[in-house]
C-alpha cells in the first residue's frame, strides 16, 4: 500500500516536473544581443535640391523574443560616429552641430523597443519610443526577420520626423522664404540589425 501510494507521488512529482520544463520552455524569453560589428544604419536625408546619406554606428542594443514576438528591447546610437557618404567636412560639422544633433551634449540617441506584432510571416509592425537630444517620441514600424547561419537578422526603414525633436533648421514647417534651401522634416534610417 505505502509503495503503491510512493510510486504514484514520484510519477506525478515527475509528471509536474516535464511539464513545467516544457512551459518554461516554450514561454521562454530569449534575450539576443546586437552585433554592433555587423549591424548597418544608414541614412538618407533630403532636401530641395537633393540629398545626402551616410552612416551611423549602433553602440550596444539587445532585445526579447518571445511566442514569435518582441517583447522588449533596448538600442542605443553612437551619434558621434555620424558619417556622409561623400566624406563632406562642412556637412558634417553642421549636422553634429546644436542646428542639428548636437552631439557633444546629446552623444547618443535611444530606441526602446516595448513590443511587436508576431513575425509569423516573416514580419511583424514593432513599437516603442525615440530619444533624441532631450526629446522621447513613439514610434512604429515595419520590419522583416531572417534566421541565418550567423543569427538572427531584422531589417527596417524607419521614417523619423526630425522637427518632433526639435531639429527645425531649414524646415519650411517652422521658416517662411526658404526657397531651395528648405530641407525636408522627415529623414530615413534604414535599419540591418544582426542579434545573437
């Protein structure tokens, strides 16, 4: 009798013991850590008479996957490693000037990831807010995923209105006469973002 009893507690002890693994398992969040050698952000921004791109360093970032999903996620931007494509001296100096980013005082800029729509396509819409100087603002997005050899990647083209975070230099929203030399609100980073 009292073996009878012993060997049902052990299978059920046993029982309860697979099945929390198995929920710990597939409830899991997996925290991966950006590649900052591999991740890419490049720029585009325009203006009447053309437009300028370069590049931008991401600093440190990681984010939580979960059920398919984002569930969380932190990205910080080296500001300081602002680059043009044509290497142009002036341009640069302006851009990392107060008229635009600022970055002696303002060194890095934050994306907070708080969620995403699953990725059971291969894409998922992603929310969460954008430090800039002084200014946060939320944000939203479109971005694709693709499981490689080397990991995890995460593409996006992210649309930033830069006069939300009061960088209103040249912007015909705030400054009548401009004429050609208005340059447009809304810049564009696209985004090649490796996780591990």
């Amino acid at each position: 009798m009292i073996n009878s009893n012993f060997i049902k507690m052990k299978r059920a002890l046993l029982l309860l013991t697979v099945l929390g693994l198995f929920l710990l398992t597939v409830g899991a969040q997996n925290k991966l850590t950006a590649d900052t050698t591999k991740t890419k952000l490049l720029w585009l921004g325009e203006k009447v008479t053309g437009q300028h791109t370069g590049t931008i360093n991401l600093k440190s970032g990681w984010l939580t996957w979960q059920d398919n999903k984002i569930i969380s996620g932190e990205f910080n931007i080296d500001m300081a490693s602002l680059k043009e494509t044509e290497n142009n001296g002036q341009l640069m100096g302006h851009l990392k000037s107060d008229d635009f980013f600022g970055v002696v005082k303002y060194p890095e800029a934050k994306l907070v990831l708080t969620g995403s729509t699953p990725f059971d396509k291969g894409s998922g819409v992603v929310s969460g807010t954008l430090t800039i100087k002084d200014s946060t603002n939320p944000i939203e997005f479109k971005a694709t995923m693709q499981k490689k050899d080397d990991g995890t990647w995460f593409f996006a083209n992210i649309t930033v209105d830069r006069t939300k975070y009061n960088i209103r230099y040249g912007s015909g929203s705030f400054f009548d006469n401009l004429g050609d030399k208005t340059i447009y609100d809304e810049f564009r980073l696209k985004v090649n973002l490796l996780v591990k």
